[in-house]
C-alpha cells in the first residue's frame, strides 16, 4: 500500500510539472530552455511538442546509460510517456483556446508555471520510481561535478535555451527567468519534499539525497 501510495505521489508530480511547463509555453514571455528545443522542433516538424520531448527524451536515456556505463534505464519510458502525452494535452487541449494578453495575466501564468513545474519536479524526484531521462541526466551530472542541483540546472538549461533559440523558438525575457530560478526552486522544493523520502528511504539514502 505505500508504494501504491508513493507511485500516486509519482504520477502527480509529473503531471503538476506538465501543466507548469504548458503555462509557461502559454504565457508568451519565453519557452524554457529544455522547453525551446522541443518548441522549436515542433515548428519545423509536424509534430506536436510532446512528441518531440518523447523522441528527444529517448535519445538521452541512451546517452545517460553510455555516461553512467549501465544498461538503458527503459523503465523511464513510463514518465517519457507521461510528460510527452500530458504537455500536449494541456497545450493542445485544455490551454489551447486560453489567451493571456493582458501582462499581469501573462506574469501571473508564467509565475504559477514556474512553480508548478518546480514542485511537480521535485515532488517525483522524491518518489523511487524511474526518473526522465533530462532529470536523472542533471542527477548524473551533480554526482560527477559535485556541483548543487541548482548549479547543473542553470548550467544545462542555459545551453539549451541557446540550441532552442537557434532553432527559432520563441526564447524571450521568461527564459532567461526560468533558467535562473527554475534550478534554485527545485532545490528548495526538494528540501520541502523530504517526507517524500522518507516513506521509502534508509537513513543512509536520506543523508545523501540531502545533499
């Protein structure tokens, strides 16, 4: 029964961090950087944003088994799924007909976009269920740097939000934002969701996710 528990726990975060990254595509003040890639894409492609996540993500769940020199971690195609199918069923579905001209509507989606996605993040690193392959790739990088989470966020996002801009998405002002506080914000969120852990964990697993 806790496990059923924590695998709802899972699904929600996901889910919560989708519609964060659909408000903030949908606010109009700049795709997130990990975000513009798949915007970008999706703008020279026929294909929704999601599909381009579900692809992009499969490629880098190969790229963390070479890194971390283990087999592919396919278990992850479940949140790959999850994310991919949930983003565009709030960007083409239940966002699609929103409009957020008006600037404080359009600060005040982006602002509740940022934290949702900051909290559905953390929420189901927390849970001991497969990671995306962008998250658990951060997660691979901040054990090799010894770097904070924050840090590699802001590191790996940054390059990002360059590709996204290359390719002709829409980066603005709120990029620049969400690749500054997005990292920082998870990282606090983190700390919030240590309960989380705790339901699952061993004291020796706990001291270290702390970190």
């Amino acid at each position: 029964m806790k496990y059923l528990y924590l695998f709802i726990i899972y699904i929600a975060g996901l889910v919560v961090s989708s519609l964060g990254l659909a408000l903030i595509i949908q606010s109009g003040l700049g795709v997130g950087p990990g975000d513009s890639v798949a915007v970008g894409l999706s703008m020279h492609f026929p294909i929704t944003v999601g599909t381009v996540m579900i692809i992009a993500f499969v490629i880098l769940l190969l790229i963390n088994a070479w890194l971390e020199k283990k087999r592919p971690q396919f278990e992850s195609l479940i949140p790959i799924i999850i994310r991919g199918r949930t983003v565009d069923i709030f960007l083409y579905g239940v966002l699609e007909n929103v409009d957020y001209q008006v600037w404080w509507a359009q600060w005040g989606i982006f602002s509740l976009g940022l934290l949702a996605t900051a909290l559905g993040v953390a929420l189901y690193l927390r849970t001991p269920f497969p990671r995306i392959p962008l998250d658990h790739f951060m997660m691979i990088m901040n054990e090799k740097t010894n770097q904070s989470k924050s840090s590699v966020r802001i590191f790996t996002e940054s390059g990002m939000a360059l590709i996204g801009f290359l390719l002709g998405a829409p980066v603005g002002f709120g990029t620049l934002i969400v690749a500054l506080l997005l990292g920082p914000l998870i990282q606090w969120s983190f700390q919030l969701f240590r309960p989380v852990a705790n339901m699952w964990s061993t004291p020796h697993q706990r001291s270290k996710s702390i970190q």
